[in-house]
C-alpha cells in the first residue's frame, strides 16, 4: 500500500514532512542561553550546572539554562521559570502541563510502552503508545497520532495544545497536523474533490477494517475502503486500522 503511506518523514524511511526542521541546536554547549544539542546534552556543569532545554516545545531553538537545585524528577510536578530560564525539571525532563516528561536523550531509553516522539523544536519526549481509533485514550491537550520517529507506524500520544488541527479533507503536510482518527495522505488516494481546493495532501478518516467499509462510504464516498495503511509488516495491536481510501 505504497501510494496510502502518510507523508511523515521516518528514521530508516523516506518521505516528505516540512513540518519537521531538521536543523536543530547544533551548538557545542556554552554559557547560560548558548544553543545546544538536546541529545547528547552538551552544556558545562561547571561553574553552574546546566541543561539543554528549551522554552517554547514547538518552536524554539535549545539552549543552555541552569539545572535548579533539587530538580523534579519525570513525573511528578514541576514549574516553569518564565524570563527564559528553562524549568525546574532535572536534566532529563522538560515540563509540559505541570508536569516534568522524559526527554529522549542519550542515556535515557523509553520504557517499552513509549516510543520517541519529535517536536518541532527538536526535542524529543518518550510518548505512549496508543491506537487512534480509541477517543480520548491520550487524555487532555493530547491526541494519538502516527509517530515521526519509526519506521513501523506506530501510534503515539502527542501534545497538540496549541495545534490548529485539521479536520477531514483539510489539507497537511504531517499527520501531526491532522485531528485524532486521520491521517496525512496524498490527496490521489481519496475522490476527486475530498481534500480542500485540490491540495496535494489531506486529512483523510482512519477506520476499522473488522467492521468494513461503511463507514467511508459515510465519511469519503461509496468509493472508497477501509484499507490497511501497512505495506508489509503490522505492528502488534494495530492490525485492524485502515484508512479511508480509494480501492485501485
């Protein structure tokens, strides 16, 4: 199902997701507010120990900011400390919500529930897994969408607080971008006229193939087929999720 695959760029993988800067940091760490590199953590500790980290998850570049004394630890509660001075969070956490998450750095390795999720800032945080066709299994100011950083397709909960997300047929060029049970498609795998003013790629409905194709033919058209989005290998859990597209 080559032609259904959604556009998010994969690690091992091709694929096209601008909404992904792959330049990232790239400082050799420095002194407090100098960019960094969030995985390998290369701020000094000494005189002050510091941490790459960033401010703003979605769009920020990683710097250098003081580790405070007695850091929160991944998750309990934690505070930002506004005036650009990172957060109260140990060296591998970021708050998000009040809440200190596990960045993926190295050393750390998410627990086998999780898996490494991108932001646009670059940061990545260990996410659970989940399947997009159960509402509301990420909770508040998440939703369960298709990883950037694996190759197998796997589902994960991502923060989208401050996400305008898509609705079916709105165009996008990641999955991130789209509301929770769609995924980013090229617009040739739906009807003529389903995504927005002939864009290239859409939001288009996830479904579930036990339960066959009725409801794309609500959602996209008599056309269409709940047809799995895996090319060859499913991940485990995640046998039943399709897509609603056309049969060729």
């Amino acid at each position: 199902m080559d032609d259904f695959k959604n556009t998010d760029t994969q690690e091992g993988g091709g694929g096209v997701d601008d909404f992904r800067d792959t330049e990232f940091g790239g400082g050799s760490g420095g002194s407090n507010g100098a960019p960094c590199d969030i995985f390998n953590q290369d701020c000094p500790i000494l005189p002050v120990h510091l941490k790459c980290t960033v401010d703003d998850i979605w769009d920020d570049i990683p710097r250098c900011r003081p580790v405070t004394d007695n850091p929160d630890q991944v998750g309990v509660p934690c505070s930002e400390l506004g005036d650009n001075d990172g957060d109260s969070c140990d060296v591998d956490g970021l708050c998000l919500d009040g809440l200190c998450r596990e960045m993926h750095i190295d050393g750390v390795s998410c627990n086998h529930n999780e898996i490494s999720h991108m932001y646009t800032s670059g940061v990545r945080l260990c996410e659970e897994k989940c399947d997009p066709l159960y509402a509301g299994e990420c909770g508040s100011g998440k939703h369960c969408t298709s990883t950037d950083s694996s190759p197998d397709g796997i589902f994960s909960c991502y923060v989208t607080d401050n996400l305008n997300l898509g609705s079916f047929g709105k165009g996008c060029v990641s999955s991130h971008q789209c509301q929770e049970g769609a995924i980013c498609l090229q617009s040739n795998t739906v009807p003529n006229g389903y995504c927005d003013n002939g864009l290239t790629h859409c939001c288009v409905p996830l479904c579930d193939i036990d339960q066959g194709d009725s409801f794309c033919h609500s959602e996209t058209g008599a056309s269409t087929c709940c047809m799995t989005i895996y090319n060859n290998s499913t991940p485990p859990g995640l046998e039943h999720i399709g897509a609603c597209v056309l049969s060729f």
